[in-house]
C-alpha cells in the first residue's frame, strides 16, 4: 500500500497526489493497493479480503490499466458511489461493517470525484465473511482462506493486528566505559516494524538473505551519508557485514570508518534485524524488526588529535552533514533493493514494508554544544537538551525527493527547538539554496 496515502489525513488526500501514484507505472495494484473505475460486486470482495489480511486502499475512479501517456483518473459521482458502497457492506458482508470513505473532487471542474477507500485492519471485526467464506488478499488479487486461515483470523485478539507504520522504535543507550563515561559523542535510531509472512515465522536467516542485505547496504546512500558525516576522519571503512554475536533469528550488520588516531571507529552503524521467536505459536500479528543505529565519536577523533599537537577549537557538527545524514538514512530504506531484500527475509510483499517514521538521538551533553553555530542562536532560558524523538509526518511519501527533503528539514527543526537554538530554518534554507539539485 502507499503508506503515506494510507496514513495521511483528509486534508492531505489531494488529487494531486493520487494523479501523481496513478501515474507511477510501478505502483501497480498490489497486496494493499487496488484501483477500481467503477463501483461493482467485486469491491465489497475486496474489502473484506483486505479486512482480513493487512488492510489497504481502494481508489475508486481510477483506471486498472496502465498505459504510459493515458490518463487513468476518470473520477466517478462520489455520493453516488459511496451509497452503493455502503449498501453493498450492509448486504454482502457478515457482520454487515463499513470501512472510512474519503471524497477527492478532480481539479477539471467536471465535478466528479475519487472515492479513497481505506480499510484498517485493525477495527474490522474479523474475520469478514462473503457468503460464509472468508477473502483474503494476495499480491494483487484477492482469494479464500482455508480452514487454518480462517481459524487463526477466529482466534486472534485485536491488538495482535496492528501494524505500525514504522513506529515504536526502542529509545537507544550510548555505551560507557568502566568509568561510566559516554564513549561516543551521540547515538541516532530509526528502524521499522514488520508483519511477518508465513515461512519468516518460523525459517532462520540464512546467510544468502543476511549477505544480500549487507550488499543492498553497501550499494545504497548510506556509506556517502556515513562519510559525510566522518568529516576527513576516515583512513579508510569496512562497509556492512555480519559481526558480534549473530543467531539464527538475529544479525548485526556493521559499517565501521577506521582512522589511524586512538579512536579507531570514528563513525559506526549497526543495522539489526531480529525476527521474534513464537516457538510455535500462530504468526499472526508477530513482528520483526529492523533497526538502524548511527554512533558518532568525530569530537572524540577531533580531541585525539589536539592532544597530540594539532590545536584546534571544539569540533562541533556542521548541520549541512547531519541533513546529508537523514536523508542518506530515509533514502537507503525506501531504496527497492533495500526494501526487496527486508521483505524477503520477513517473507512478505514490499508493499507492508513501512517507511521509517521516527528519529531518536541520544547525546552525551548538550544537543547545541554538538552542533556548529553558523547563525544558530540560543533561546534564552529554553533549558537543556541530551536528545530527543522526533516523529515523521506519514502524509510525506519517503521515496520522493521533494517529500524526503521536506522530513529531513522538519527533523532539523525539530532537533533545533529540542536543543533550544533559533535559526534553523533559514541555515537550512540557505544551504538548499546551494545544494545540487539531484537528476
């Protein structure tokens, strides 16, 4: 499903954005995404299967087909189709139940309309029958559950469906060392949550899936973004691979810069995958993580340094390098390969893969004492600030540039009011003003 879509509000389902995922000639009907032109029998068998699976969005008004250069929003009467809509629920489904309907009138002035069908898993009284059985859906069609099926949708409790969209993301720690002091400047953690498929719930990792995931990684933004941040600390890196204690349900792929100074990891990341262990139980509503830790020791590389006769004044983060970093972040996990090869390991379409949504950073001191002034001003009396969590707005669509630079600067100001610094927004203004504009 197109998450954003999903998730955003009313006042951000424009016709603009749903002309712009029809257009997609890879946003094909899916596991949690259909297009229907028209109201029919067909679309209450959809909703229900959608019901009983991961829920999903039907788009009504929009052709099926996809042809490159022909105009597939038709647009349908919304009242019209939602009454049809709503008695079709009301007849054909048992318990008779309504998913939520969203009117997007088209901007030609024929005064016709999408119909937004968003179906929630979650508060569907499942399972949903059509004529005493049961639909579910598959990648792009819909089918019947079979009697295992049908009893673990009978059994399951509600909060065992929910699917998060890339939240609830565990706060990180910073290491200390036999002292308790910080080894580490600051911590920063994203990641997202997973269903998971039916052989992903009970198969271990494979060393081909963890290899494949560690190559996606190497391939993506992710490295430029960590060697932006190392700010010439770098001698030079071991990119993403297995290291520490992996189990048959868990790997630790580490990305390490190497420098020749007494900090010999300037920059590091960890990306874990942790499948749960069920030992036997009904895999519905399990989840599997993937989570993503950036740890930063660049002032301790600097003061390594000084100490050894390069007198310098504090290092301080210049902003430019931490964007440089989100975005590098939010791109490598909405890149496909990246996504294809998560979903293979959880044994689910690429369609439940969510977007991440939060952005813990942990420090060790002060937020504004870590980051280069550079016209950056302090509230006055705004207090101190080690961190903090910094959610996503879901209405932004991660893979498009223009809604990935639009988080990435919310979570700079977001970071800048936390740390107590005005200002912000007009440095980063200026350094997009000068920043290439990507082909």
């Amino acid at each position: 499903m197109n998450n954003s879509l999903f998730a955003a509000s009313a006042a951000d389902l424009t016709i603009e954005r749903i002309r712009a995922l029809a257009a997609r000639l890879d946003q094909v009907e899916s596991l949690t995404l259909e297009y229907k032109s028209e109201y029919s029998s067909s679309l209450v068998q959809t909703i229900a299967a959608m019901a009983n699976t991961y829920g999903g969005m039907i788009l009504v008004g929009i052709n099926d087909r996809v042809e490159p250069g022909v105009e597939r929003v038709g647009g349908v009467d919304a009242q019209a189709t939602i009454d049809q809509i709503v008695s079709g629920c009301s007849t054909m489904l048992d318990p008779p139940w309504e998913p939520a309907f969203f009117n997007v009138p088209l901007d030609d002035g024929s005064g016709r309309s999408v119909v937004v069908v968003r179906v929630d898993a979650d508060i569907a009284p499942r399972p949903v029958l059509v004529k005493l059985k049961a639909p579910i859906r598959l990648s792009g069609r819909n089918a019947t559950a079979d009697r295992n099926r049908l009893l673990q949708l009978a059994r399951e409790e509600p909060l065992a469906r929910v699917l998060p969209m890339g939240q609830n993301v565990m706060s990180p720690n910073l290491e200390r060392d036999n002292e308790g002091k910080a080894t580490a400047d600051f911590i920063l953690r994203t990641g997202i949550n997973l269903p998971m498929g039916e052989a992903g719930a009970w198969r271990p990792l494979s060393e081909k899936t963890v290899t494949a995931l560690a190559q996606a990684l190497n391939d993506s933004a992710f490295p430029d973004a960590l060697y932006t941040l190392g700010h010439g600390s770098f001698s030079s890196f071991m990119g993403f691979r297995q290291h520490g204690y992996n189990r048959s349900r868990k790997a630790r792929l580490v990305y390490q810069a190497i420098s020749r100074s007494p900090v010999p990891h300037p920059v590091e990341a960890v990306v874990t995958v942790d499948l749960p262990e069920i030992h036997g139980l009904s895999s519905t509503g399990a989840m599997a993580k993937v989570t993503v830790d950036v740890i930063s020791r660049i002032r301790r590389y600097a003061d390594a340094l000084n100490s050894v006769g390069t007198p310098e004044e504090v290092y301080r983060y210049p902003v430019p390098n931490l964007m440089e970093l989100f975005d590098g972040i939010l791109k490598t996990f909405v890149d496909p390969t990246v996504v294809a090869e998560i979903a293979r390991i959880a044994d689910i379409d690429t369609a439940l893969v969510a977007q991440p949504r939060e952005l813990h950073l942990v420090a060790d001191g002060q937020v504004k004492e870590l980051l280069a002034s550079d016209g950056l001003q302090e509230i006055p009396e705004a207090g101190a600030s080690g961190g903090g969590l910094f959610r996503a707005n879901p209405a932004l669509d991660l893979r498009s540039f223009t809604d990935r630079q639009e988080q990435v600067d919310d979570w700079l100001r977001q970071l800048g009011l936390d740390a107590g610094l005005t200002g912000m927004e007009s440095l980063v203004e200026r350094y997009r003003a000068t920043a290439p504009t990507p082909v």
